[in-house]
C-alpha cells in the first residue's frame, strides 16, 4: 500500500500547471464510450495532465512509452497521499489521469466524482488483468469500472540486519521497548490502525468495530513515543534508514530492494499475523477534454501493458496486474516480487478501506497529535 503512502518515489520528470477550475464528476458515461482506439500508436496525439505517485512517471519506466507513442505529451504532478489529491482536485485543480490505492481512497474517490467510469472495451489487456484486482473496492462500484489496475506489493517489516540479527516476525516487534526511538511508522491511517489491531491480536482488522478501534487507537497512543518518526514517503524512510536513524520500520519489499542497492544489509520480514496487499491503479477524470481521450486510454494500455509491467517487477518488486507477467520475467524476479504467489499469499489482508473509514483517519489522527 503505497501509496504511497505505499509507493516509490523517484525524481520528476515534468511539472504538471494545474490550472484552477470547478471540481466535474458524477457523470455515469464512461469516457470515450463507443469510440475505438487508433490502430497506429504514432497517430495518438494530446496532452495528458497526469497526478499521480511519482513513481507514475520515473523517467527510465516511462522510456518505453514515449517511444510507442511519440507524439502524447505527458505534463506531471506528485501528490504525498490520496486523501492530499482528493482535496486538490475538489478545491479545482486539473487533471486528465489520476493515480489511486484502494487501501488509501479510491472507493471515496470515486464516490466524489474524482473518476469518470472507463470503456473496457478500449481496454486493450483488460481481460488479462488478474480478477481479484477488478473486484477490489474503488476499481468497481455499481457495477461500473473506475478504476485500472496496475501494480501491487504486500506491508511488512523492514530492518538493519546488522544491528537486528535475530529477524523480526511479529507486528509486536515494532512495538518492542527495546526499540524505541529507533522504529518508524508508516503515516497512513489504514496501514497503522491495521498493524495496531494485528499487534494486539485482533485477527480480522478490517472489520473491528468502534469499541475495538478504541482499543487499538489508545494503543497507539500509549506507545507513540516509540517511533521516531511516522514516514510519509518512501524516499524518506530510506533516507532514515541509511543516516542510521531508525532500524525498523513498517514498508514494502521495493524500498529494501533499493537499500540493499546502495550497499546497506536491509532486509525485509513477513510478519506472521498478516501482511497487507495493497493495489494501486489509474483512472480518467471526467473533465478531460474529448481531443485527449484517445491519449488517456494509451497511457492507461501502456500501464497495463508487458514492457511496463516487466519494468515495475524487475526493478522495484511490484506485483503486477496483468497475468501475462509470470511468463515475462525470470524466476528470480518471480521469486523477488512474489508474482508466483500473486493473490494466494497464506496470511494476505486486502487493504481495502475499513467499514467506517472516516473514524479511522479520525483515530488515527488523535493518535499523532498525542
């Protein structure tokens, strides 16, 4: 769960002006519906306004887009978190392709009008994206498809190997006196209220109830000065990681591929209560103009298609959503991103919003300012 929250951040590539206007949406017609994607890529021509992770975009991932279609211009923006995007584009800025997680807000944004629902029929590897994805809060309401399926992971434990050498299996041992100051957590209301219910035994987290997330929310409190800091983005937590400032963390298996890159002794533990599987995807705004809808539905074939999908499991350890990447890759990046378990992991919890989210990001921030 990225979001980033659970997702990579990487350099930029382009700044996106996101010029002020009201706030579309609620329109039940998909975008383009009826029209047919253009048989030559070359000939797809506009400018897609794309918010998104900044991973979204990373120049060496997106190498292979521009060269398939020469001639969409891509201008972009990076947001911190969902509920941060949200809020911008309510407040009237624009955009044409927006980024989304379902543990973080995709079901409420659609549900404010952020998404226009998609043709799948100009979706050109749709019925090659793995079931489980479609059927994810957020990628379907009503019976309507908002949202794209792209890439997936699974939370765990992040630590220094050199200064933890017996492995951490447990969410509890984030909590462990002897750690703190030293422990980061992630600042995502779903993934701490999740790792909090988990840590204090409570099997089925997604669906506690208000006295429960009483409980868990007072836990979190008590021991908020165990962590020294809860991280919002991933090029944070490794930059804690590698100034020697922390050495555990809640994350995910591409910010340890990284670590391990830059020569520090990271790795990454599954805890045995339960890892979160988050999935992260694309969707169209509703107020995208009709001469750049052909390049949305590219940009949104590109993310879904073999080369990019390659590129995210080689690279950063994404599970991906198009079904074809078990054949693509080598075992070892098989193994690596854990595409060969993709969907049928033991102890997986969907990271799919909680029954009543709003009191969860409302715990969660009584939580930081205790």
């Amino acid at each position: 769960m990225t979001s980033i929250g659970t997702k990579l951040v990487l350099a930029s590539t382009s700044v996106l002006t996101l010029l002020l206007a009201g706030c579309g949406g609620g329109d039940s017609t998909p975008a383009g519906a009826g029209s047919t994607n253009p048989s030559d890529p070359a000939s797809i021509t506009g400018t897609i306004r794309l918010y998104s992770y900044e991973d979204g975009y990373d120049t060496d991932y997106m190498k292979s887009f521009h060269e398939t279609y020469p001639n969409i211009k891509l201008e972009t923006a990076s947001f911190g978190s969902n509920e941060e995007a949200i809020a911008k584009i309510q407040a009237g800025f624009e955009a044409d392709v927006i980024n989304t997680c379902v543990d973080e807000a995709s079901q409420e944004a659609v549900e404010k009008g952020v998404y226009a629902p998609v043709d799948t029929a100009r979706l050109e590897n749709w019925d090659k994206i793995w079931p489980a994805m479609k059927e994810m809060p957020g990628v379907t309401v009503d019976g309507k498809f908002y949202v794209v399926p792209v890439d997936a992971g699974t939370a765990g434990l992040i630590y220094n190997a050199d200064k933890i050498t017996a492995p951490p299996d447990s969410w509890k041992d984030l909590f462990d006196p002897k750690y703190k100051g030293r422990a980061s957590l992630q600042d995502n209301a779903v993934t701490a209220i999740d790792i909090g219910a988990l840590a204090t035994g409570i099997a089925d987290p997604l669906n506690i109830d208000a006295a429960q997330l009483d409980a868990v929310k007072k836990f979190l409190a008590e021991n908020r000065g165990q962590f020294r800091t809860l991280w919002e983005d991933q090029g944070e937590i490794a930059a804690q990681f590698k100034s020697g400032e922390i050495d555990i963390a809640s994350g995910y298996t591409n910010i340890v591929k990284d670590l391990q890159a830059d020569g520090l002794n990271v790795k990454f533990a599954v805890a045995k209560e339960g890892q979160m599987l988050w999935t992260c995807g694309y969707g169209i705004s509703p107020d995208i103009t009709d001469e750049n809808v052909d390049a949305a539905y590219a940009l949104l074939n590109w993310y879904t298609s073999l080369p990019a999908q390659v590129y995210e499991a080689s690279n950063w350890n994404y599970m991906t959503s198009n079904e074809g990447i078990i054949d693509a890759v080598t075992p070892e990046v098989r193994k690596d991103a854990a595409l060969d378990t993709l969907f049928d992991l033991d102890n997986a919890i969907p990271a799919a919003p909680p029954k009543d989210r709003a009191a969860w990001v409302k715990a969660w921030a009584e939580v930081k300012a205790s």
